[in-house]
C-alpha cells in the first residue's frame, strides 16, 4: 500500500486508490471528505464519486459550488476492497474512513477525538495494518484538563457573571466548536444570541433536523429589538476572533461584556492575552497529545502516518515508542513508503 501527499493525500493499494480530504478541485475517480471544515474540502466539487457523511454532505451543499455534479456515498464497494466510515468525534457529520481490501486494513481519521463530549459519538480505535493519524496537537505540551471539569469550571465563571447582570460572549468556531458550547452552556441563561455566522449554520442545521442547534435568536434581532440593553444577562454565541475586534471592542464598551475564547491553543498561559479576552478556556474538538497516543497505541497498525499540524515531531515520538511512524508531507512522495 502506497500513501503520499501531492496536492490531496493519495492512498493506493494493487488496484484500487483514493485521495482524502482534498483542497483542490482536481478530478479524481474516487475522494472521501472527512468533515465540512474549510481546510478539508475544496472549493468546488469535480464530477467525481465522493465518500462522506450524510450530514457532511448536507454542509457541503451550503460551503461548495459545481455540489450537483459529484455522486455522493456513505459506504462504497471497488472490486476487492470495501470503503465505510465510522465517526471521528471531531464535529458534528465528521467520520474517519475504514479500507478494507487484500492489501490490509487502513483507517484515515481526518481530524479525531476520543473525548466524550456529550452529544457527539468519539473516534473508537479499532486494530489496523496502516494508520494515518492527525497531529494537530502532537507535542507533549498539549495536554489538556479532563472536559467535564473545564466546563463545570467554566459554568460556575459564566454564571457568576450572569448574576451580576454582566453578558458574556462566547467564542468559537460556528461550525464544531460551537455545537459543543451549545450543549454545555446553552441552559445557562434565558435569553440565547447568535451572531450571524452561527445563526446561518444553526437555522440550518435546525430546518434539517441535525443535531447540534439551539433555540435562540440572531445578534442583529437581539439588537433591533433592543434586548441587549433591556436584559443584562445575556449569552452570545460567536465566532472565535481577537477580543480586540471592532465588534468585540464595541460589545465590551457598550454592554461591559465579557470575553471567552475557547481553543486547544488556550492551553497555552499567554493565550488569553495574545487574544485580547477575559478568559481562555483549553477546549478543543481535536485530540490532545496523550489521546493521539492512545489512538495508535489502540489500533497497534504496522505503519503510521502522521497529516496536518505536528507531524515531524509526533511521528518522531512514535517511533521512539517502538512504531514504524512517518510525518506524510509532499517530501513523502519521493520516499515513496510501501507497507
């Protein structure tokens, strides 16, 4: 089986192959999109055979052009190997791709987590001959604090802010992250806001019937009909951004809000300041260090492939962790690794 990266990442085994996750147009026979991020999918869809999620599909629909022409799956049969997907628990219609063929069990987990986050089913690690494994946080300093005590932690924050008639605003982004702090702090306060980006995926997701909406109203109704200065307590859903943005700084000046930015990267102790906000919570929809670990030590593969964010490094750690781990990178395809 050959992987290597040229423009997609290409997976090739005797007589079958298929690019994952591809950010440019290219026709290829068969592709599988992992999720409805914008680093994952391309900007128009070539008339092609595409292995995704249902609810993927559906986001595409709203993220792509040329969406018509491309023949969507969720399972698919090619001669001597079979193609399904199972979820990665990174966002919501995010799967990872089992191959199954005579060349050995392969497994592409696009963007992964194994954290029980609620609503959302977790990445199970099954035995595999060969992994390609995310890095995104593949270094030891990215470990993050259990989930569960985070958000309590964070709720006991919220609703003392709340109490004393001060709004927050809670940062992250509109498709993923804020699904999770939907779940998590969505019953924290009667009167729910959304900015208008996580209004549009919301109202879609709702008129759907995807899990993962909440009941609220946009910014731009909060404002007209004055709720935001008759009601103190008051949640706002949005976009991750600086605290220093115009709108974040005109929010903070008029209605004294205050500010939480969640991200994996908040594990880091300036990340607060480098944004700009009151509070930086280490939320994150991908994997952490520790959990990357598990995840190949759990699927025990012959060979690993490390994709996207850290992957010299982490590939590095596998290896001295007794794995046959290579960092997949458009060098790659001059090594040209056989399993």
């Amino acid at each position: 089986m050959k992987v290597y990266l040229s423009k997609a990442i290409h997976i090739e085994g005797r007589n079958w192959k298929i690019t994952c996750d591809s950010t440019n147009s290219n026709y290829y026979p068969l592709s599988f999109i992992s999720h409805a991020h914008s680093d994952h999918i391309p900007k128009k869809l070539p008339k092609t055979n595409i292995i995704t999620s249902h609810v993927t599909k559906l986001l595409l629909n709203n993220f792509v052009s040329n969406y018509e022409d491309a023949e969507f799956y969720e399972n698919f049969t090619q001669e001597n190997v079979s193609f399904n997907q199972v979820s990665s628990g990174h966002i919501i219609g995010s799967t990872a791709l089992i191959a199954d063929s005579n060349d050995g069990k392969l497994i592409y987990t696009g963007d992964v987590s194994i954290r029980d986050k609620g609503f959302l089913q977790p990445f199970e690690p099954t035995k595999c001959d060969t992994l390609i494994v995310e890095s995104t946080f593949g270094s030891p300093e990215y470990e993050f604090p259990h989930y569960n005590d985070v958000i309590e932690q964070t709720k006991d924050e919220i609703r003392t802010y709340l109490d004393n008639n001060i709004p927050v605003v809670l940062m992250g982004y509109p498709l993923g992250k804020a699904q999770m702090l939907y779940h998590a702090f969505g019953n924290l306060s009667e009167t729910i806001i959304l900015h208008g980006a996580n209004f549009k995926i919301n109202s879609f997701l709702e008129s759907n019937g995807v899990k993962g909406y909440i009941k609220a109203i946009s910014y731009q109704e909060a404002k007209e009909k004055n709720i935001l200065a008759e009601k103190a307590n008051w949640i706002l859903f949005a976009p991750l951004k600086s605290g220093r943005d115009k709108f974040y700084s005109y929010l903070k000046e008029k209605y004294g809000v205050k500010l939480f930015a969640f991200s994996g990267w908040g594990i880091s102790k300036n990340y607060r300041y480098r944004m700009g906000v009151d509070h930086g919570i280490p939320i994150s929809d991908h994997a952490d260090f520790s959990e990357l670990i598990e995840i190949c030590e759990k699927c025990d593969p012959k060979q690993i492939f490390t994709v996207y964010g850290h992957t010299t490094r982490f590939a590095a750690e596998l290896r001295r962790r007794g794995f046959t781990a290579y960092p997949l990178s458009k060098q790659t395809i001059l090594d040209s690794y056989f399993g």
